[in-house]
C-alpha cells in the first residue's frame, strides 16, 4: 500500500512511538524493532523528572510546559496509562492544537480504549475539519472496525465543506490530501474503479502531483495491467521529490520483466 506521509510537528509523538513498542500493556501488535527499556538509573533520573513536573502542577495545574514534561517523562517510562491525564488535561486546555487530540486518541487506542480513541478524533476533526493527521486517525480506525461507509461519508463530508472552509480560512483543507486518503479507502475496500476515479480527479487539478499517479500505478500493477503500470511509473518517477524516486523504482521493478513496454509518450498522456 502506498503510504501517505504525514509530517507531524509535536515533539511529543516520537516518544509516543517508543512508549507503543515497549509497552507491555499493549493492545495491539508491533512490527517495529523493540526499544529497549530505561536502565535503573535511568529510570531513577526519570522518576526524579516526574516529581518535579507533578510539584509545579501542584501549584499550577494548567502549566503547559510542565504537562508536556510530565507526558513525555511518563512515555520514556513506558507508563502510558499514566500519561493519559496529563494528556486530557493539555487536549482540553488547548482545543485548536489538535495534535494533543490525536495523541491522546492514539493512546487510547493502544490501551484498547477505542470509545475513546474516537471521541478524542472527533474533536480533532470537529475543531480543525481538515486536519489530515486526525483524518486518517479516524479513516484507519473505522476500517479497523470494518465501518469503511463511516469512513467514506466522513471524507465525502470534508470534500463538500471544503470550498466553504477554504474561503473562510484558505488552506485549512488540503483537498488533494483528503481525496488521496478517499481513493486509499476505496482501494482498501477492492473498489478499484472509484479509486482510479478519485486519484484521475487529483490529477487532472493538478499534473504536477506524483502522489495519485504513483497510486494509480499500484492499482494497474495489481490488475495486471503491466504496461500502463509502467507508463505511470515513469510518470511518477520524473515528478516525484528525491527521496520518494528509490521506492518508486522498487515498485516498477516488481512489474514482471517479460511483460509488454509501454509505447510512446503520446500513449501515456491518452492512460492518465
């Protein structure tokens, strides 16, 4: 599956990560390489940390650097549960820094609180409809719980309010963004046709984005459709950033060599 790569700015989430693959409370499987745990005095160090944030709570409980220090000194000690207060506590102090919704979502649904995990993405979306971090939070739990309508009329949503959203606050939703992750449910649930619909919609707005051409290759590839597999390779390959050109190369080499080649530039146009 092709991945759509989101870059998330809290310093807290690669912590989170970490406190998720050593975690042996652990709800869900990981295929990641195990982190190995604090050392003793380590753990004394970290234990130190933690008293000192929960004295500065103490006498300020709203203290959002010393909720965030506690969070991630608590991650560090793989004690997610514990981190779930502080959690909630910076969510509800700061609703429009959705980023603490989803990380709180995440945790919860690590710790097998998938009730939760949905209301905490929720109120990402209810607060910043075009967050495509807590859209595609949502989209993976609902296809998780094998809800992919929910996940579609969520994104089918976001697409309708978007010119409104955007002309009120322009760039608040990315619409080629949460178009790819509609084709990537679509393909998710074998619904190739409408996915192939979604992503030549992105294209024609847009030429220059690698992303649905890259997606729609994968789809042809699937299909046995080798040669206008090929062709969109190649077309992926000559507008694609650097660092995504050896991924794509990998996936065009897994095309059968004794299949057809594509024909002309001119055929390529005519297949996108």
């Amino acid at each position: 599956m092709l991945v759509i790569l989101v870059f998330v700015g809290v310093s807290l989430l690669p912590v989170l990560d970490t406190a998720l693959q050593t975690n042996p409370s652990s709800s869900s499987s990981s295929s990641a390489t195990p982190v190995q745990s604090p050392t003793p005095s380590q753990q004394e160090e970290l234990a130190t940390e933690a008293r000192g944030y929960q004295m500065v709570l103490e006498r300020e409980p709203n203290n959002t650097t010393a909720l965030q220090g506690l969070i991630e000194v608590r991650l560090q000690q793989g004690r997610l549960e514990d981190a779930l207060a502080p959690l909630e506590r910076l969510t509800k102090l700061h609703p429009q820094q959705s980023d603490y919704a989803i990380l709180l979502a995440q945790a919860r649904r690590h710790l097998g609180n998938d009730e939760g995990a949905f209301q905490a993405y929720e109120q990402a979306i209810q607060n910043n409809p075009g967050d495509i971090k807590a859209l595609q939070g949502m989209v993976a739990l609902q296809l998780e719980k094998d809800r992919p309508e929910r996940a579609i009329g969520l994104l089918e949503t976001t697409l309708q309010t978007a010119a409104q959203a955007n002309t009120a606050t322009p760039g608040s939703i990315d619409v080629a963004s949460v178009q790819m992750l509609l084709g990537r449910v679509y393909e998710h649930e074998e619904r190739y046709t409408e996915a192939i619909a979604v992503y030549d919609k992105i294209i024609d707005n847009d030429p220059q984005d690698f992303r649905p051409v890259w997606a729609k290759a994968e789809i042809l590839k699937q299909r046995e459709n080798y040669p206008e597999a090929r062709s969109l390779y190649n077309q992926a390959l000559a507008i694609a950033p650097a660092k995504y050109k050896d991924q794509i190369k990998r996936m065009a080499e897994a095309i059968p060599s004794n299949t057809p080649q594509a024909t002309t530039p001119e055929s390529e146009g005519e297949n996108e």
